[in-house]
C-alpha cells in the first residue's frame, strides 16, 4: 500500500522470505506520521534476528517520538536555519559539518537501538561483538526539515535515482567495502562480513547524511537479499519506470527479481517517489 509522506513523498514497501530460507529475518515500516522510511535486517539465527530487526525499527521510531515531543521552538527552528539558503546543503553533509538537531535526533535514535539489542544480548551473556543483531537503514523527512536524511549501520542500503542514473547513498559497513576502498589489493574477503551491525557491541557509530531530493526523484531502500540476487544494471532498469501512481508494482518486481535470481536471503524493499 502506498503511503503520503508529508507533502512531498509518496513510498511503498514489502518483504519477501526468499527462495531458501524458512523464516523472515527482516523488518520494515513506512511511518507515514513521522516521516521515516526504515529497513532492518536482523541476525542471529532462529528467532532471534527477526526479534533483534523488530526491535530495532521499534526502538528507532519510539526515539523520534520522544525527541519531536520534547523538541523546544527553538530547537526546531535550529533545525530549520542550519539549512542555509532555501534548504540547500552539501550532499556530503555529516554530522560533524552541519551542527542540526535533526541529525542529532537520528544518532540519539540509532544509539537507543543499539543499547536495546546490547544489553538484551548482554541478559544471555554474550561477549562483545556476540549476539544477535541487525543492518539498519533509513530515511527521514520530519516535517520541520527541508532536507531528507539518509541514516545506516551495516550493509543494507539506500539508493537514489535522478535524471542523472542511480547512485548508492550509503556506503556498506563490511570488510569487503573496506577491501575495495583500500585498492581491492589481495584476496577479496567475504561480502557477508560486517564491520558494524545494531547489537552485538557496545557502541555504534552510525552513518548520517543529508540527501537533496527533487520533484520526479526516487528512492530505495532495501536489505542485501535484494542487492546480493539483482544487478545494479537492473535496479537502476526497473527504478527508472516508478512514479507517483505504480510503488507498490515495482516493489514486487524487485521482490520477483530477487527470487528470481536465487532469492537466497530474505529480501525487503521500499520505494519511495518524491512529487514535490
């Protein structure tokens, strides 16, 4: 079912078990009060991924809750003057360039997850870096910011197609991202190995940045069942045909070609056209 997002997105989702697998590890929610697009793809074996995803998404959305809630004028207002000139700001944007309370709002969320799965993971006397756990990717658009954000921890992602082609958003946090980053010198590593995930440590630290959209843009978001079995090639294809009318179409053709493709993980999807 396609969802309004303020007055400026329009976004469908799904989630598919996969060809193999018997059980859905992954979560996603469409959040059409707050303005959240999320996607979380838990680990951990029976039971205990699809509890650490559920668990993510819930902690994540009750986060924001309480920081709108408690958000002063002021605070609101900052968020809305750190923008600049009408909105625009650097793609690039970090957390570190852009001191915006809506940023803020996202880490403070993302950090809350994290310490849920942990100690959850702690009460079973998991060491650190054990423990069930899960990716988490998102997109935020409250109403009192002009720029959407794009926040992930791990390796499921965000993508953005324009009249430019399709660009990935986020950067996998896994030791074959690092390999590439590093020259791609000597054997590749694993793709499934993941240098950060919600849960099994301590601390996280959570990749947050603005992401300009325009009238006609769209968005994906989705786990790695997705991006393992499909071809960028045939992402950018498909994304290339969504509009405002046909969301929930080409969510289940991404779903279709992931399982077409093998459909060996769980595949979640979320797609998202901004018409303003």
């Amino acid at each position: 079912m396609t969802l309004t997002i303020g007055d400026r997105l329009l976004a469908a989702g799904n989630t598919d078990v996969g060809c193999v697998r018997t059980l859905n590890e992954d979560n996603y929610f469409v959040d059409d009060k707050l303005g959240l697009l999320i996607i979380a793809d838990g680990m951990g074996g029976h039971s205990a991924g699809e509890v650490a995803s559920a668990q993510v998404i819930a902690s994540v959305r009750e986060s924001l809750k309480k920081s709108i809630k408690s958000a002063s004028k002021e605070t609101i207002l900052a968020a809305q003057q750190s923008m600049g000139d009408g909105g625009n700001v650097d793609d690039e944007a970090t957390l570190d360039d852009i001191p915006n309370p809506v940023v803020a709002m996202l880490r403070d969320a993302s950090n809350a997850a994290n310490t849920a799965i942990n100690n959850i993971n702690r009460e079973h006397q998991h060491g650190e870096g054990t423990g069930m756990g899960s990716t988490l990717v998102g997109l935020w658009l409250p109403s009192f910011s002009e720029v959407p954000v794009a926040f992930h921890v791990g390796d499921s992602r965000l993508y953005h197609y324009s009249k430019n082609g399709l660009t990935q958003v986020t950067q996998d946090h896994s030791m074959y991202q690092r390999w590439v980053n590093l020259g791609s010198k000597g054997p590749a590593p694993a793709q499934n190995i993941l240098l950060q995930a919600v849960g099994p440590s301590e601390h996280i630290t959570p990749d947050i940045n603005f992401k300009e959209m325009e009238k006609g843009d769209v968005v994906l978001l989705c786990s790695d069942g997705l991006t393992g079995m499909v071809s960028t090639k045939a992402i950018e294809k498909v994304l290339a045909t969504a509009n405002e009318y046909n969301l929930d179409s080409v969510v289940d053709l991404l779903i279709e070609l992931a399982r077409n493709g093998g459909g060996k993980d769980n595949i979640s999807v979320i797609v998202g056209c901004f018409v303003k």
